[in-house]
C-alpha cells in the first residue's frame, strides 16, 4: 500500500486519454452496436439493496490525497457520458444533447489502478472478482446547472460490470443538495432512491440502472460548490 501514500499526482500525465476503451469499442465494433440497441432501451426493476454504499473504506490518509488532487487537479470541461452515440435523452418527445461537465482523465495513473485493486475491491460486494478489469477511471465534476440527464454507463464491452463511484469532496454542506438518484422501476420514473453526498463513501451499482448527480442548488452557485466524484466503470475478461 505504500504507493498510496504518496500524492497521487506523481503519477499523472495530464495530457493522457483513455486509447484503450476507444480501441476495445473498434474491436468488437458490430457486436456492441446490436449489444447497445437492447441495452438502452430495455426496461429494469431493481430494488434498493442493488446498490451497495460502503463508508469508511478507504482509510483517511488515503482518501484525503485523493480529494487534494481532485482540488488540485487540471480538469477539462469536456466529459459526455456515452461514446457510442445510442444513448438518447427524451423528455416530452424532445430529444435532448447532453449537457458536458468537467473530469480528469486517470486510466494511465497507477495510483488509482492500486487503489481500486488493494483497497476499494477488496471491501466490496461484486461476483467474479478475480475476472474484473477497469474499463475506465476518471473524475467528475459538476457545478450549479451542470446536471445530468438519468442514464445508463456505457462500456467497451458487453461482458459489462458495476460501476464505483466515490464522493470526494471534503465539506460537503446538505443545503447543496446534489444528491445521487436512482431510478429503480424503468416503468415508474418516480420511483427513486436518492444517496447524499458524504466524503469517502462509495457507491456500487449494476450500469443498467437509469442514475444521475441531482442538480446543485442556488446556495451551491453562492459558495461555488463543485462536485467531485471518482468513477470507476467495470467489465469482465
């Protein structure tokens, strides 16, 4: 573990992009298109135990570095949720562009990479662990009218496993609002469950359930509140 105790930013080309997920999307191109034309618009049921929040995982030290990087950290206004274009945004028979916010790029830091497989792993509840690969890793960033849309991660691969998110910020104020929802019935959009933001806490989720980072309320944009998250989107070899 002694390479998470040193600053994480050691290890960052800021200018890196994650080639790897674009290359595994060409490779296996005309299986994943036939594989996303289900996956977006299939109908799901979940209950609330379908995802799992785990707090004080990460040991403080650790999960202190990581938010001072966050804090610290180059990010780019640029991130869209989905790269394979089948994921639409429909409300009121208007289809809707995804609005972009911010994220740091983190495939090639080792740090990460260590930290998810000798810490966040271990500790959680998923099948088939040994079979598990990242498939990205990254940082988001949202600001007051920076709001997501619900939706479905995507993947490289259709041999698709859960996503980790984990809360970075370190004094996160309840009147911020921001809170991470779920819907759990496809088929009843007002059946949600919501998780508040808390640091280090770690959420772990199938990919299929429609979820979004719930808008940052007026009191945020007064205090500059910017939200911070660590993304880890999972498949299996």
């Amino acid at each position: 573990m002694n390479i998470l105790l040193n600053d994480p930013s050691i290890y960052q080309d800021w200018k890196k992009t994650n080639e790897y997920y674009n290359k595994r999307i060409e490779s296996n191109k005309d299986e994943l298109e036939k594989f996303w034309d289900s996956y977006y618009v299939n109908t799901n049921n979940f209950s609330k135990d379908s995802i799992k929040v785990y707090d004080d995982l990460i040991p403080n030290v650790i999960i202190d570095k990581v938010s001072e990087f966050a804090s610290n950290g180059l990010w780019k206004y640029n991130h869209e949720i989905s790269t394979n274009n089948r994921q639409k945004y429909i409300y009121d028979n208007h289809v809707y562009d995804e609005i972009k916010k911010f994220s740091v790029e983190l495939y090639d830091n080792l740090y990460f990479h260590n930290l998810f497989h000798t810490v966040i792993l271990p500790g959680i509840s998923i099948e088939n662990k040994e079979n598990i690969l990242i498939d990205r890793v990254f940082m988001s960033g949202r600001l007051h009218g920076l709001s997501d849309f619900y939706h479905k991660d995507d993947r490289s691969s259709s041999k698709y496993g859960h996503s980790v998110y984990i809360f970075l910020n370190q004094n996160w104020k309840s009147y911020y609002d921001g809170s991470f929802s779920c819907i759990l019935n496809d088929n009843d959009v007002t059946d949600t469950y919501h998780i508040e933001n808390k640091h280090g806490r770690i959420m772990v989720f199938p990919p299929n359930i429609n979820h979004k980072f719930c808008e940052i309320s007026g009191y945020g944009l007064l205090e500059n509140a910017f939200c911070q998250v660590l993304e880890y989107h999972l498949i299996y070899v």
